[in-house]
C-alpha cells in the first residue's frame, strides 16, 4: 500500500526548485499558479534567499505548489494520502477535494491571514527531542505551552510566547533536548485563531468534492468521508494541533508498505524511518528521485 505525503512549513530551503524548471511544463504551471497566489513561486523557489522563503505568506504557497507540481510530474495515484500542516491543502488537491487553483487560493488566505495572526504577540517554537513523552507534555502544559505538532518518533514542536519558552527551556523535562526553531509564530495555538475565521471566510465561495483517495486529518490521524468536512479541518486546523503521530499510526494500521514524500522531500519520510519501521520511503528532492519513487511503485 502506498502513501503520498506532502510536507509542511519549514521544509524548504533556497533554490529548491531550480533543478525542476527543466521538467516539460513545469515552469509554466508555475508561472500561472504564481498569478493565483500573487506571488513568483519561481522567484522565490530558485533565487530568493532563506530569509525571503521563511516569510509565511511566501513560504505556504511555495509549498503547497512545488507538492503538486512534484505530484504531477510523478504521475501516480496513491492508496493513501496525507499532508502535514499546509501540506494537507496539497494532499486535499490531490484527493480531488478541491482544484489545484482552489487549494492555492485557500492557501494564499491562511497563509496572509498567519502572517497577521503571528504579528499581534511576539511567540515562536520548539522543538522537543526525546524524553519521556508523559513528562514533555505534562511540562508543555505547566508552562503554558501547546503541543503543537506531535510528530511521532519523538519528537513534539511546543507553540507559545517567548517567555514561556524560555521558561520551559530552562525546565527542560529529562532526556529531552530543546531546540528553538526560526519561525514567525506560534503556528497551530490558539495565537493563531484570528486567523481562523479569515480562513472560513474564504472557504466559503468553495464547494469542495468528496476525497477519491481516503484522505487523511491533522485533526486524529483517521480518514475523512466528505470534502466539506475535510475542509472544515483544514479551516480549524490553523489553531489546532497537528497530530501527526496518529496519521502515521494509522496508516500503519492500514497496512502502508511504501511513503513517497513529495517536493521539498525529507522531513516526513525520516520520522517515518524513525518510527515505521519496515516501510519503504522516497523522498522527492531533486528530478533524480523520480526513477526511485517510481521503482518503489512497481
């Protein structure tokens, strides 16, 4: 059985997407995606630096396009599907719930609507690593704190203000290693819910299909039946945890054998090696990495 996933914010990196522009058409889709999300993806994804890229309102977009335009030029249907954090608006654009042009869209509201939500309080996040995960989340909410994205394989990205970090670094629970992460906010908190509703707003002039795929949620890990209610997870999902952990559980569950990680690959595909053990994985980084996604299909 076979997973495509599709990464989130903080995967990619300066020029990225360089080598892909050689593809047929691939800068072309690009070119008129950039006119959806008021952005130069082909800018930003070759010759802007990290600190351009890192900006919200560019970095989400960035994403969601270079999955999908990854997604196309592999060519296959998945099993299954899941997107971590913004990845799920590619994932959903690849179950058919929404178009490509309405997931960028979507994705251009959240991603403006972050940015203002993340400018109102100075906060950021953490990465925990290792300990024992009863006493990081007891320590996570004594400080404050939100499990933001409760990855699996050890590894859970606290969200909160500067001080509570801070605070919660100098508690670091034991066996635990704290790692403070560049970015604008406390994504995926409650900091975030002004974005929220922005986001609906916006969701509304979409009338979403039912997933072809089985479609997994943030929200629980588990498969979602309908468009509309998948797209109300997406529209809650901004100041909720991602549960990414449970989505791996259940894949597991549903007996996934192969992961392909789709464009900027490597994130999602080594907590799987961490953490389900005996799955294949492919991470898209380059053209190169098609033939061996494609070998892992056969």
């Amino acid at each position: 059985m076979l997973v495509l996933v599709a990464p989130g914010q903080g995967a990619q990196s300066p020029g990225f997407l360089s080598a892909w522009l050689e593809l047929p058409g691939l800068a072309e889709r690009l070119g008129a995606w950039s006119e959806v999300v008021g952005i130069d993806l082909i800018a930003h994804g070759t010759t802007a630096g990290a600190d351009e890229i890192r900006d919200t309102a560019v970095a989400q977009p960035l994403l969601v396009a270079a999955a999908l335009a990854s997604a196309e030029a592999l060519g296959v249907t998945p099993d299954l599907l899941a997107g971590h954090s913004v990845g799920e608006f590619a994932a959903a654009a690849l179950a058919r719930v929404l178009t490509h042009e309405q997931a960028l869209t979507l994705v251009r509201e959240r991603a403006q609507a972050m940015a203002k939500a993340a400018a109102v309080t100075e906060t950021s996040m953490m990465a925990v690593l290792g300990g024992d995960e009863d006493e990081v989340l007891a320590g996570i909410e004594r400080h404050g704190l939100t499990p933001a994205n409760r990855n699996g394989a050890g590894q859970i990205v606290v969200g909160g203000t500067k001080e509570q970090l801070t605070a919660f670094k100098e508690d670091a629970p034991a066996r635990a290693r704290m790692i403070s992460l560049s970015v604008a906010g406390a994504f995926h908190t409650v900091h975030m819910a002004p974005a929220v509703e922005s986001l609906r707003e916006a969701a509304r002039n979409v009338v979403p299909a039912d997933p072809r795929v089985t479609l997994l949620s943030n929200a629980d890990g588990r498969p979602v039946a309908t468009g509309a209610a998948f797209v109300e997870l997406l529209v809650k999902q901004v100041s909720s945890p991602v549960r990414w952990d449970a989505c791996t559980e259940t894949m597991t569950e549903l007996g996934v054998t192969g992961m392909i990680e789709l464009l900027p690959g490597g994130t999602l595909t080594g907590l799987a090696r961490r953490g389900m053990r005996g799955v294949r994985t492919v991470a898209l980084k380059t053209p190169d990495d098609l033939d061996a996604a494609r070998e892992l299909i056969k």
